[in-house]
C-alpha cells in the first residue's frame, strides 16, 4: 500500500528576527539621509567659504576705489583752481598789455609835444639872444639905453637857455621811459600769449586742434571713472554680501538638520541595540 508524503510544515519566523531587520533598515535609511545631510553642509560651508574671501576681496577693492575717487576728487579741485588761475593771470596780463600800449601811446603823444616845446623854446632863446646882442651893440653906440634893459635881456637869454637844456633833459627821461614801456609792451604781449596758450592746454578752449583732450577733460574723465568704479565695487559687495548671507542662512538649517538627523540616528541605533 503507497504511503502518501506530507508536506513540510513551515516554521513561522521568530518576531525577534523581524523587528531587527526594520531596525536595520530604518539605521540605514537614516545613515543615507545623515550622509546626504553631511554631504550639503560641507557643500554650504566651501561655498560660505568661497564667500566669504570675496566679500573680504570686495571690501578691499571698495576702499581702494573710495581712495582713487577722493584722489581724483582732489585732482577735479586742483585743475579747477588752476584753470581759474589761468583764466585770471589771462585776463590781467590782457589788462596790462592793454594799459601798456595806452601809456605807450601817451608818451609818444608827450614827446612830440615836449619836442614841440622844445623847438619854440630854442626859437624863442635864439631871439632873445639876437635881441640881448643886438641892444648891446646899441648900447655902445647910445648911452642913453637903460642898463636895466641889458641886463634883462642878457637874464632872459640866459634863462632861455637854461628852459632848452630842462626841456632837453625831459625829452631824454620821456625817451627813456618810451624804450622801457616798449620792451615792458613786448613782454607783457609775450605773457598775454603764453597765458592764453596755458588756458587753452588746460581748457582746450579755441584750440583747433581735432581730438584734443585738455588737461581739464582727462582729470574730468579720471573723475568720471573713479566714481563708476566706486558705484560697481559696491554693488558687487552688496551683492556677494546678500549671497554669503543666504550661503550661511542655508548653511545654518543644513547644520540643523544634520544634527537632527545625527540625534535621530543615534537614537534609533540605541533602540536597535537595546531590543
């Protein structure tokens, strides 16, 4: 008679043996989320890093910046000062050629009146001495003639002569004064050149002379420049600032979830242990 074989009874699994594997999975669930958790706070922290020294490099080019905008500050000053200077020294050397001429035109206009003088005057002395000569040979012939009237006439003469010889010392110091505000005239012109010559190389004003940049336009520029520098250093600052602040807000809920994480694991290894 066949015997008929029975099945193998199976053996239910011991519930210790199921609870460790859960443990076990939820230990390695939690090490692969304290894992990525470490993994983004070391992200957050190179990148707070990376910040950080450009947030120090931006201070460094700001206060650089902030020292060649004050320079070139002084610099738009001092070319302004100069400039007016220029306009100034300009202006009363073009007041002094202008009165130099003036005076040059008065004294030419005084010498021809002293020489005009002074040719009546040597008429006049060369009549009263034919006069003095004349009278005095009357007198040898006439007694009668007053010897007051000689004398006077010999005085007149006398002091007629004296009047040409003054009139010819005034004419020499009039020559001299004419000859010293000429060459004053020629000096004062060559001043009025070089001064207007100055303030057009500050200024480039009338100055003809195709793409010309004045002293004053390239100090203007180095301003100009300085400040737009001054403007981009402290947008980027401001910028790298708000991204280092956000770096280090996300770093700061990085580390907080890690050690959440790191308390959740340590607690859940316990209980892993302990069952």
């Amino acid at each position: 008679m066949a015997t008929t074989s029975m099945p193998p009874v199976l053996q239910p699994i011991p519930k210790r043996y199921g609870i460790t594997e859960a443990k076990k999975a939820e230990l390695d669930n939690l090490s692969i989320l304290l894992a990525d958790a470490q993994q983004n706070v070391d992200q957050f922290q190179v990148i707070v890093q990376s910040l950080s020294l450009k947030v120090q490099n931006f201070q460094s080019y700001l206060a650089a910046a902030d020292a060649n905008r004050t320079l070139a500050y002084n610099n738009k000053v001092l070319i302004d000062q100069m400039v007016q200077s220029a306009h100034n020294l300009e202006a009363s050397s073009k007041l002094a050629f202008t009165e130099s001429v003036d005076a040059n035109t008065k004294i030419r206009t005084l010498t021809s009146s002293i020489n005009a003088i002074m040719r009546k005057l040597i008429y006049s002395a060369d009549l009263v001495n034919k006069l003095s000569a004349l009278v005095a040979r009357k007198k040898a012939m006439n007694p009668l003639i007053s010897d007051d009237l000689v004398s006077w006439l010999v005085t007149a003469g006398k002091d007629a002569n004296t009047a040409v010889s003054l009139t010819l010392v005034a004419l020499k110091a009039v020559f001299a004064a004419l000859q010293s505000n000429m060459e004053l005239e020629a000096s004062l012109s060559l001043e009025n050149q070089q001064a207007g010559k100055l303030s057009q190389w500050l200024t480039g004003k009338d100055l003809q002379v195709q793409d010309f940049k004045s002293l004053k336009d390239l100090i203007y520029q180095a301003f100009t420049d300085a400040g737009t520098n001054h403007k981009l250093m402290e947008r980027a600052l401001k910028l790298t600032t708000t991204q280092l602040n956000a770096a280090n807000s996300d770093l700061s809920k990085a580390q907080v979830k890690l050690k959440s994480l790191q308390a959740g694991y340590a607690a859940a290894n316990a209980a892993a242990l302990a069952s």
